[in-house]
C-alpha cells in the first residue's frame, strides 16, 4: 500500500495549521481531508481567528506586582483580569482536540455518522471548564449576530469524568444554528 500524505504545516489561517485540525492519537489511521473538506476548516478556522482574538481582547488575564499601599514596597505577585484598555498580557492559544475526521477516524472514536466533523465543517476546542466553555460560546454567538452569519452547532460537551470541550461547526449552507449542552455517558 502507498503511504499518502499531506503537508501538515499548510496554513489555514493565520494561526491554525492543517496538522493541528487533522491530528489524531490513532496511528496508522487514514486521515487526509480533500479539498473541499480544506476549504470547510478554512471557513471553520476564520471563525476560530475570530473567537481567538476576542477571547485575547477581553479575558486574557494579565500578571501584574502592583505595590500594595503600606507595604513598604513588596510587590503582591496576584493576577489580576485584563480591564479593557490596560496592557494585554501573554497570547492564549485555541487549542483543537478535534477537527477533519475520515469515517475511519470518526467511527474509531465513536463519532455520529452524520458528524460535521467528516466534512471538516467541526472543531472540538479545548476549554479549562464550564467559565471558558461558556465564555467562547458568548463570543462565537455575538460574531454571529454582529455579522448576520450562522453556525451549525455550538455544542458545550461534557463527558462522564466531569471534562469539557467546545463543539463548534459551521457548514457552507444550511446552518441550523445548533446551540446546547450535552452531557456523554
């Protein structure tokens, strides 16, 4: 059999690469996306360019040493939230637990068969917990009143170790903006 493979350094967009929206734990699983599927994560990833920047822009938390009055001078060392109009503070990536997926990859891991994710029209978004899953949810659902555009699902997904993740797609048409929380058994 004749190995194929893509280059995984192709940029999507500014910060997301082809590698990081096709990756995968299972070795020796076929997971190149075609063409079409490239161009649903390129509109999937304008979107995450989006929720990334905002997300930086208004919650980034910032490190500061203020000197507490009467202290004699001892910095507090405390973290304090980004006030807008204040310094930004170090970059926060969007982290992807899952993007394209061959039925292959997607039956593995025990995907719908109608999944967004086959298309390359999902992403799964690493989220700290239920705050930032909730947080993003807010951002990509004010993008998408502000621009008048839809999204498929926006899905906060939570497993039965108490983990949570981010479930967003966005197809080429036929959006039915989707929005719920799930809990997997």
């Amino acid at each position: 059999m004749t190995e194929v493979s893509i280059n995984k350094q192709v940029k999507l967009s500014e910060h997301f690469t082809l590698a990081e929206l096709c990756k995968s734990k299972h070795e020796g699983i076929y997971n190149i996306p075609s063409h079409v599927a490239i161009e649903n994560l390129k509109r999937v990833c304008a979107w995450l360019e989006e929720l990334r920047e905002r997300y930086k822009r208004n919650y980034v938390l910032v490190q500061t040493t203020p000197t507490p009055p009467n202290s004699g001078g001892e910095a507090s060392g405390r973290i304090f939230p980004l006030s807008r109009g204040s310094q930004r503070g170090s970059e926060e990536p969007i982290i992807i637990n899952s993007g394209y997926r061959s039925p292959e990859l997607n039956k593995k891991v025990g995907g719908s068969p109608t999944s967004n994710h086959l298309t390359g029209c999902a992403v799964d978004i690493r989220v700290a917990g239920i705050e930032q899953a909730m947080r993003y949810a807010v951002i990509l659902m004010d993008y998408a009143d502000e621009t008048r555009q839809d999204y498929d699902e926006l899905l906060i997904e939570r497993n039965r170790n108490g983990g949570y993740w981010l479930h967003f797609a966005v197809r080429p048409k036929d959006n039915r903006r989707k929005t719920s929380f799930i809990l997997k058994t």
